[in-house]
C-alpha cells in the first residue's frame, strides 16, 4: 500500500484533517514486462506529419450524444515526442468545441497493452485509451469495447466492459446492452472531518459538490459543541436531534435512500443522482452549537477480485453553515491535491487474454475481471472529448486549451 499526505489545514477558521492513501494494489501484483515481448509501439519521437503513417484522425462532427465536441486531425498535434489531443471552444462541424482523436491501422489481438499519459486539466473532460474493432467484426463475433481507461479530471480511473452487440429492451423501452463500468479513485481517503476553530450556531449545514459522478456517502456527522436539549458535547446531531435532509436525489439503480448519510450506520449509503450539481443539506428547528463536521464517502469493495479497495471517492466539495442571511463556507476540498493526474505522467496499461481482463495503474493491478465477450481483433484508440450532461464535471472555458498528452503507445505479447 503506498500513502500520501495530504497537507489540508485551513488557516482562517478551522482545521481539515483528510488523508490521501493510494488504494491500488502491492509490488507483488506488478506486471512483469520480462515474459513479454514490444510487438508494437510509438514513442511520437517525430515530426507532426508522420502521425498519419500509424494512425487515422476522425475529421468531423461526432454522433455520440453525449459528445459535445467535433474532432479534427488538426486537434492531434505530435511536438517534443508528445501526442497533444487539443481542445479548443469554436464552432465547428455543427458542435460548439473541438478536440482530437486517432487509431491504429494495425490492429491487435490479446496482450498486454499500456500508454503514458496526462489528463486534460480541467473538468468536462473525458481523456481515453481503448480498444475497438474499428475495422469490424467478423460473423459470430461481438462487438466489444474495452476502455483501459476513460479518465476524468483530477484522478478518476474509468474501466469499461461493453458487449455492443446483444442488446436488450428494459421494461421502460429503454434498449441497452451488457458492460462492466467501473468509477475508480485510487488516490485519497474515504474519512473527512473538519473541525471548527470555535464553535457556530445554526439551523442549517450543507455539503455540495461537482463531482463528476454520483457521490456515495455513508456517513455525515455533525458534532455538537456543547450539550443541549436530547444531546451532549461530543454526539452526532445528524442522527440524535431529528435532523430533516434534503439533496439532489438518489441514483435509483443502486439500493440507496437519503436517510442512509445520516443513519449512524457505515453499511448503507445514499448515492446521489449521477449528473449535475450534488448536495446534501441537513436542517433543524432551532439552533445548534458546531464544532465540527464529518465526511465518510465512496464505497468499500467487500466481494471479488478487488476486496478491500475504495471505490467512488468524492472529487471535490464544499461544507457550509447557514448564518440566519446566508451560507458561510467552512472548508473546501479538491482532489486534485492529493493526485492531479493532468500534471502528473502514469501508464495506464491492461493484460487482456481469453480468460481475463486486468488493469493497471504504473505497473500495479488495481482491478481484475472475467472475460466472457472479448475475443476477436481490435484497435487502439487515443481520444479526447468533452461530455455534455456533467457526466465528466461541469463544461466551463477552463476546458480550452487544455490537452490530453500521450508519451508513448505499446503493445506487448507474452512469451511463449
């Protein structure tokens, strides 16, 4: 288990006690590169016009509904030995921004494949390494998408698993197909707790956040500063003193209810609806005296490959009082403090065989599954989109100009 720290003392008012643990696995769960064989690979170490000889760029609007951006060979950029996939806010091929993709003419089998990396540095942003058989499926065998990654601004992981040819209709009409869809936070602490300087008194607290996906928290806890009416200094006045909640909604594919952030129990969990702003407002009838507030958010994986792992950790929040005319802020957290994956390089790889696909993060196994649809020649693929409907943060002008940047693209196959 690797650890950081998190430096998170505010100076003003209170105190932020939150720690960053990389929850990814050991050295003895490291890919060993010395029983494979490089069958393949670009280290983007020449000039800009040679991309073409490798790779093929989509040139024009993009279909996917929930792409907001059209892609242009112009927005894939090789300099200094870095693929640059640009995002750029102007209107073209009938969609408000621009961003780059490519994929290989060469295409793979099973393997061990792995790009070094930076995010996009800003929310919106979906930055990806996959496979997918561009060229097409043969008859009888399925089409399958395997995102290594599909990585959200500051440090989010998304592993996906898509079966796009046996679809099925859900009773609502609704036609979807098979997948595995994976939201991992392999850098941060599940535990929050912010103590206040001195005490506040107050009929109401909240906690919001952008975070891209739904938030899983299963405790808040606010503490009381000194006793009062049915409670003590020290108790938890979310559960003991009635506290009425309020929020965004629930993500109604998951058994959660909004009760559950305050039910003193950490084995069950509300799970916010997934798009758009998140909040989580608690109130009372009269006043109470805080001292501190505390988070417990994302969700312990107690089964399969990946027990003991935290998944779902929340990007970024802010925690407020309520001062009889308007909210006051207390804390604010970003994870982009504890790992900011658009500054920092990381090699996302996967080993994919008939049995398995297993990824991982610098070399390290973070996540192992079946394979049970996976088994015909595919493409790499390198792309960068921005996403409506908050599915990757808010779309603000922060997204232009802003790169996703890959150092280099290999494919290995084991040794014999």
């Amino acid at each position: 288990m690797r650890n950081k720290t998190v430096d998170a003392i505010r100076k003003v008012s209170l105190i932020v006690v939150a720690s960053g643990v990389c929850a990814y696995s050991n050295a003895s769960d490291d890919i060993d590169l010395s029983q494979w064989t490089l069958t393949w690979n670009d280290e983007f170490d020449y000039e800009n016009d040679e991309l073409d000889k490798k790779w093929i760029s989509q040139n024009g609007p993009t279909e996917n509904q929930w792409v907001l951006s059209s892609r242009w060979r112009d927005n894939a950029v090789v300099k200094d030995g870095v693929l640059y996939l640009l995002s750029k806010k102007e209107n073209r091929g009938g969609q408000g921004w621009t961003t780059g993709n490519v994929w290989t003419k060469e295409t793979f089998g099973f393997g061990y494949y792995e790009a070094r990396m930076k995010y996009a540095g800003a929310y919106g942003t979906n930055n990806s390494f996959w496979l997918w058989p561009k060229q097409g499926v043969s008859e009888g065998d399925k089409a399958c998408e395997i995102d290594i990654n599909e990585g959200h601004y500051p440090n989010i992981i998304n592993t996906n698993v898509h079966n796009w040819t046996d679809t099925y209709t859900l009773p609502s009409g609704r036609v979807t197909h098979d997948d595995d869809q994976l939201h991992h936070t392999l850098n941060g602490s599940p535990e929050h707790a912010v103590e206040l300087r001195r005490p506040v008194y107050t009929k109401k607290v909240r906690l919001t956040s952008n975070n891209p996906a739904s938030i899983h928290v299963s405790e808040f806890r606010v503490i009381a500063a000194e006793s009062g009416e049915g409670y003590k200094a020290g108790d938890n006045l979310a559960v003991l003193n009635q506290a009425s909640i309020d929020t965004n909604g629930i993500f109604d594919e998951l058994p959660s209810k909004q009760v559950y952030a305050i039910d003193g129990k950490e084995n069950t969990r509300w799970v916010s609806k997934k798009h758009g702003p998140k909040w989580l407002e608690l109130s009372w009838d009269k006043e109470v005296p805080v001292k501190a507030l505390e988070l417990r958010n994302g969700w312990l994986q107690e089964f399969g490959e990946s027990k003991g792992e935290y998944r779902n950790l929340i990007s970024d929040y802010s925690l407020e009082y309520h001062d009889g005319s308007k909210w006051v802020r207390v804390a604010q957290y970003h994870a982009k403090k504890v790992a900011d994956y658009s500054e920092e390089w990381h090699r996302y790889g996967l080993e994919w065989d008939e049995d398995y696909f297993r990824f991982y993060l610098d070399g390290d196994l973070f996540y192992e599954m079946r394979n049970d649809v996976c088994f015909s020649e595919t493409t790499i693929l390198l792309s960068l989109a921005i996403l409506k409907a908050d599915i990757a943060g808010p779309v603000t002008d922060a997204i232009d100009g802003t790169s996703m940047k890959i150092d280099w693209v290999r494919y290995y196959t084991k040794d014999q």
